[in-house]
C-alpha cells in the first residue's frame, strides 16, 4: 500500500505529464537539411525538471520494480508524442498497481544476448544523440534570427505545399530574403561559427 504522501507526489507528477503533452509542438527541419521532422517543448526546462524529480522519485518508492527501468530507457528516446505518453501510462500503472514488480534475473544463456542488445542500444543512442545535438544547433540558429512570427510564416509555406518540402524550397528561399538581405547570412554565420560544426570544418 502506497503512503498517501507518495500517492499525492504521483498524481502531481502524472497530472504535470497531462497536461504537458498536448504543447509538445511538431518542428520541420532547416531548409536544405534532409531529415523528418521533430518534436519539442517550447520551454524544455520544465520538462527535464519534471523528468529528475519523477526518476528520483520512481527509484526511491519502487526500488528494484522493472517497470522504473522501463520508464528510464523511454525517457532517453527522441521526444515524440507516444513516447511521452507511454511515460505516462507507466506512472499511472504505477498509482494503479503500486505493488513492486521484480525484475527477472537473467541467466547464463541469455547474458550473451543482454551484452550485444545494450552494445547495439548504445550505438544507437549516440547516434541519435548526434543527430540530436546537430538538430539542437540548426535550430538554436534559426531561433536566434527568426522572430516566433517568422517561424510561423516559413511553417505556413510549407503547409501550403501539402508538406512538400522540395516543392516549397522557392518560395521558403523567397520567404527568407523577404525578412532582410541580412538574415540568411546572420544564420550561416551562427551555424559556422558553433564550436561543435567549427571543428568539424578546421
């Protein structure tokens, strides 16, 4: 039986999760950039604030239960609108059934497996950490020169081609010179001179 302080602290954390959800904001890449689209919070610190306090918490009421482990692997993959409610759906299993479940002992047979799944993981998750991190620093250039307004248009141009990307690139190019001679080369300059791109290019 869950205490009814820990009860309280899991529905706050699951009541943050609801709400939060439905602002996660559908992104489309730079123009150019090859790559579908993605998914963010406006404000991402309240998130990873909330994703803290909600792995220290699993972890000091459910201790051994494999169902915390569960919740730390979907956290560290791509933010996307199932991925934050499979989140959810474990924090409410866990107010739902609060009794600890154990995770299973893997024996010898199958360790050989564990060791090429968590090597195969770990690749992955650099991989995407990469692209992450080149896709945080796209859109940290863009953010830094575009106004939400602008945004907004660029998105709205797109939209109009049906999300036809190859066909919209004319007119995002028109689009973007029409905010000024100077944006263009503005985001050229923030995305070269980013220290992570700028020792790719030295």
């Amino acid at each position: 039986m869950m205490e009814k302080e820990a009860r309280t602290t899991l529905e706050t954390l699951i009541k943050e999760q609801k709400e939060r959800i439905p602002q996660l904001e559908e992104r489309l890449p730079p123009p150019n950039v090859i790559m579908p689209p993605y998914y963010e919070y406006e404000d991402k610190s309240y998130y990873t604030k909330w994703l803290q306090r909600t792995n220290r918490f699993l972890y000091t009421q459910f201790p051994g239960d494999k169902d915390v482990d569960n919740f730390e692997r979907i956290s560290k993959k791509e933010l996307h609108p199932a991925q934050q409610k499979e989140l959810l759906a474990i924090l409410e299993a866990f107010l739902e059934y609060p009794d600890i479940v154990e995770k299973e002992n893997p024996n010898r047979s199958n360790r050989n497996i564990n060791i090429n799944t968590n090597i195969s993981n770990t690749n992955t998750q650099s991989q995407q950490q990469s692209q992450q991190q080149t896709i945080e620093i796209l859109v940290k250039a863009l953010e830094d020169q575009l106004s939400i307004s602008q945004r907004k248009e660029l998105r709205q141009v797109v939209d109009e081609e049906k999300g036809d990307l190859e066909k919209a690139k004319p007119k995002l190019i028109d689009k973007i010179k029409s905010f000024g001679e100077n944006v263009a080369s503005n985001i050229l300059a923030n995305i070269i001179t980013n220290p992570a791109i700028w020792s790719c290019l030295c």
